[in-house]
C-alpha cells in the first residue's frame, strides 16, 4: 500500500507541489489579511478615540468661551451704560419745572423697565407726538393758557409783582424738544454699540480660548508620549510650543484693551452713523416695522462706508507703540515679561485671523443675527394692523334688463380687501423700548442675545477653523 502511495506521489508530484503552494499562499495571505484588517480596526479605534476626545475638549471650550463673555460682560455694559447715559437725560427732562395739575383720564402713558426707570411717552405735544402735525413744543389752548400735554399753566410771579404768561415758558419748552432728541439719538446709538461690541467680543474670546485649547491640547499629546517614549505619535507640520502659564495669562489679558479702549473708538464711529441717519428723523414721525428695520440697515450701511471693518484690529488689539505702551502701564507690565517668542506668534496669528475673510464674514453675519432679533423683539412695540374690511357678497349676474353694476367701486372695494395696512408707531413711544433692548443685549438675564450669537453656526465654523488649525503656536 505504502509502494502504491509512493508511486502516486511521484506520478502527481507537480500537482501536488502547485496544490500546496496554492493552499500555502491562500493561508498566508489570510493570515496576513486578519492581521491588517486588525491593524487596521486598531488604527482605526485610536483614531476615533482621539477624534472623540479633542471633539469633547472643544465642545468643553466652547462652553468656556461662554461663561468668559458672560464674566466680561459686566464690565463692558457698566462703561457704555456710564457713556451713553439716556437715564441721565431722563432725569434732566423731569428736572425741568412742571406745574403740578390733577390727573385726567387718557392723560400721560408710561413705561417701565429694568432700573425702575419709568419713561414718560405721552402723546402730547410737549414731546413731539402730537397727531395734529404740529412741530414739537407746546400748542397753546383756545384759552391761551395751557402748557405742556394740556396741564394749566400758572401764572408764575415776578419781583415787580406783576405775572408772566405762557410766553415765558417757551425757552423751556425748546429745551425740552433738545433733550428729547438727544434721547432719540442716545438711544439707537446705545443699542447699536450693544450689538456690535458684544459681536465683537464674543469673536475676540472665542479666538482667543480656541488658540489656547489648540497649544494646550498638543502640549499634553506631546508630553504625553514624549514620557512614554512611544515613536508612534506624529504631529503634521513643524510644532513648537510648551505654552506657559505667564504667556497663556497674558494672551488672554489682551481682551482687556478692548474692554477699556477699543469699545471707545467703536462707539465714536457708531455714534457718528447714527447721528448722520437718525437726525432727521422727527420724534412725532409715524413709523412701521419695515421703515424701522430701513432705518437699523441705514446706520450699518453708514458704518461700513465710513470703514469700521478696516479698523477692527486697532479696535481689538493694541497696535502701535503709543498703544502697546498705554495697554502696558495700564496693567503694569513689562514689556520684556510680556512680548516672549511664544506671545508674539500667537499675538501675530491671532492678528492674521481677524484680518482674514473668513473673520470678516462671520462679524457680518453675527451684527445681521443680533439686529434681526432685536427687531424681533422690537416688534412687539408695533400694535396689530386692523382688521381688513369684510368683502361684500358677490353681484348677481347682470340679465337683460338691469343696470350694470358700479365697476369703479367693485374695484375701490377689492384694492382695500387685497391690501393689508401696516400698523405706525410714534418714534418717541420707540425709544424706551430701543433703550431697554440695548440695556438687555449686554445685561440680560439669561441672555438670549449672547445665547443667539454664540451658537451660531458661523462663530462655531470660526472656532473649529482656529482649533484645528496648523502651526497654531509657531
């Protein structure tokens, strides 16, 4: 049997051989096939480990960026509310002498908001609100003695002993129609350095924290395997960094120019667009929704021809030897101390980012956000439109006969059903609101503004952009 075997082998031994190498390779290649596949899910695991964890220390730093706007918050709204006082002009205008008189009813409608500030917004002519037409100031009575919003005037006496009439009230009243202006301005002016300076800051805190995080986090991957001397970590492009606590501390100090000095130069422009578009505008004009809306997109308009995006970087950082200088001696430091190699490249990438584009984009989009709620909430002033007329029952078919129908009125009739009138507001029952909105953008509790612009798709994009970016810390 075994001569048989033996004879068989050496009559198929070609085959034999091939069958083996076939059956060799195939287990080889599978084994080899297994093994990379492993490798592979292993690769592939590490992967979607790291990716997980730097998307939970983003996430985490998102979340900072957060609680650090809402911390500087307070000491940027206690420097523009100390600026633009329009609580300070109401106070002036209740300061100025008026007669006392027994309430009637339907007489003056006020408004309260936070600070337990109350406007007065009445509808006369004192304020410019009457609906007669008639300029702002006081309209004298057909007894030619009455004051402002309809009050007796007394007699005011002299030295001499003799009584002055109405007439003497007029210096009075002129200065009343100044401050209320100035309170028109103040107010749009406030609330538009609200929007932009919170835009603006929370840009700058969220560039700032996502440069940080990026530094902070490589710093850990590299010490991490560098003290278990594992070769397998790499880093894309060239990486020097070991961020230091002095030089973190003082990147992130560098907000403080903005919160004391670039706030400043941006409320110069702002109030300067806003004066140049809302001057004209009468305190008695009847606006819409639309029309205010026209009048917010006339002053960002106004700011981006007169150049405010060009000057962000001198607004956001301290630029030039004049400035550097002012930002160290507020802070009492030392230049040496401060400019180290480390601050300066992250001083020049950071400037690098807000000169971008991309940088650009996102402030537009964040000013576009802001003012879309705020006429949002705006709109709540704006009472509704009255109801549009009933159509009447349609004609009955003209038969031989009859008269033809009026075509004059069936068209008279359908253009009032078909348009929807528009409600009006006075400006000057605007202006509490207006001042109230700016007063809730950088003081609201909780703060749906900052809430908004925060997780905007936008100033994510721009904190990914800077998280993931390369050479971050060269």
């Amino acid at each position: 049997m075994l001569d048989g075997a033996w004879s068989f082998v050496r009559r198929h031994q070609r085959k034999l051989a091939i069958t083996a190498g076939v059956v060799g390779g195939l287990y080889y290649s599978g084994r080899l096939l297994v093994n990379r596949v492993v490798e592979m899910q292993t690769v592939a695991a590490k992967e979607r480990t790291s990716k997980e964890n730097i998307r939970r220390r983003f996430d985490q730093n998102q979340r900072d960026c957060l609680f650090t706007i809402m911390s500087l918050l307070p000491e940027l709204s206690e420097q523009v509310l100390r600026e633009v006082d329009v609580e300070r002009l109401i106070t002036e205008l209740r300061t100025i002498h008026r007669p006392q008189a027994s309430p009637r009813p339907g007489g003056n409608s006020e408004e309260k908001w936070e600070g337990g500030n109350t406007w007065s917004v009445s509808k006369s002519p004192s304020v410019g609100v009457t609906d007669g037409g008639s300029e702002p100031g006081a309209e004298p009575s057909s007894d030619g003695n009455t004051g402002n919003a309809g009050t007796p005037v007394q007699p005011t006496p002299r030295e001499d002993g003799t009584q002055t009439d109405g007439a003497a009230e007029e210096p009075q009243r002129r200065s009343k129609v100044e401050i209320w202006e100035e309170i028109k301005i103040q107010s749009f002016a406030r609330t538009m350095i609200a929007v932009y300076a919170e835009s603006l800051l929370t840009m700058l805190v969220h560039i700032q924290l996502n440069m940080v995080g990026r530094s902070t986090y490589l710093d850990s991957v590299v010490g991490k395997f560098a003290d278990a001397n594992d070769s397998d970590v790499s880093l894309e492009g060239r990486y020097e960094s070991r961020l230091s606590s002095t030089d973190e501390q003082n990147f992130l100090m560098l907000s403080w120019w903005f919160l004391n000095r670039g706030w400043r130069q941006l409320m110069t422009q702002i109030s300067e667009a806003t004066n140049h578009c809302i001057r004209q505008l009468p305190l008695k004009e009847r606006v819409t929704h639309r029309e205010l809306a026209a009048l917010f997109s006339g002053i960002h308009l106004r700011l981006r021809e007169n150049g405010l995006v060009q000057s962000l970087t001198t607004v956001l950082l301290p630029l030039g030897d004049e400035n550097v200088a002012d930002y160290l001696a507020s802070n009492r430091l030392a230049a040496d101390q401060v400019f180290t190699p480390v601050f300066v490249r992250l001083l020049d990438q950071m400037r690098d980012v807000i000169e971008s584009t991309d940088f650009i984009y996102v402030f537009n989009s964040c000013i576009d956000r802001l003012t879309a709620q705020l006429l949002e909430s705006l709109q709540e002033s704006f009472p509704e439109p009255l109801p549009v007329p009933a159509p009447r029952a349609p004609l009955p078919p003209t038969v031989e006969g009859e008269t033809v129908p009026d075509l004059e009125g069936v068209v008279r009739e359908f253009e009032e059903f078909s348009v929807s009138p528009e409600s009006r507001v006075v400006i000057v029952q605007l202006l509490p609101r207006i001042a109230r909105e700016g007063h809730q953008i950088l003081n609201g509790v909780p703060n749906h503004y900052l809430e908004n612009v925060s997780a905007s798709r936008e100033v994510q994009a721009l904190s990914a952009a800077v998280y993931t970016a390369e050479n971050v810390a060269q």
